[in-house]
C-alpha cells in the first residue's frame, strides 16, 4: 500500500478507525474524517504515523446528511445557513473535495494543518 491515499469517513471510532490503522500499517497515508469530535480522528492520526508530521485533518460545519436529522431532531438547513460563513448548509460532496484534495498530489507540502471547511 506504499504511495497509496486512502480517505476513512467515520475514522475516528469503531470500524473506520480499524480500516484505517490498518491501511496505515500497510503503508498508506491515511486522512481520517470525523463528524462530531476530533479526539478519536487525533488519536487515530497519532496511532498511524507516529514518526511522521503529515497530520492533516480538517473540519466541516453542518452538513446535511441523515445523521444530522437523526441525531438533531430539530436540524433545519434553512436556519443553520445564517451561521455559517459560507452562507450555506453543506453537501456530502463538498467535504468529500477537501479530503480528495489533502490525499491527492496536488497538496504535498500541506502538513500539520486542520482545516476548517465551512
């Protein structure tokens, strides 16, 4: 898996974060997303490369997606627009960009960084 990206949703608990450590072992540079809180995602980049400063993660605001409704049962996208600074509640693809982009070519020098995509 030496020279591969991998993307792991849900990265930093339960499955994600075993698929994830294990491409990691095998060689891949992993980025780990997360949804709600960034210790198991931090955790889960300080387990898979110890050794190494490439720990990018980054930070979506709302993005409507059915968790969203099921976890906030009040969640209306038209509300939460006003408080994000893009002006718009976010679309799975628009994270998706993001985390294509840190694993790509594109971002070698891109290193220690979260960032915040809202």
């Amino acid at each position: 898996m030496e020279g591969k990206r991998v993307l792991v949703a849900g990265g930093g608990t339960g499955i994600g974060r075993g698929i994830g450590l294990e491409f990691a072992r095998e060689g891949a540079a992993v980025v780990f997303h997360y949804a709600h809180s960034s210790t198991g995602a931090s955790s889960a980049v300080e387990q898979a490369c110890p050794q190494r400063y490439s720990r990018e993660r980054y930070c979506s605001g709302a993005v409507e997606v059915e968790n969203y409704y099921k976890a906030l049962p009040d969640f209306d996208p038209q509300a939460e627009d006003r408080n994000i600074p893009a002006g718009f509640v976010g679309q799975p693809r628009d994270i998706a960009r993001v985390a294509v982009f840190l694993a790509s070519e594109d971002a070698p020098y891109i290193v220690g960084q979260t960032l915040i995509v809202e």
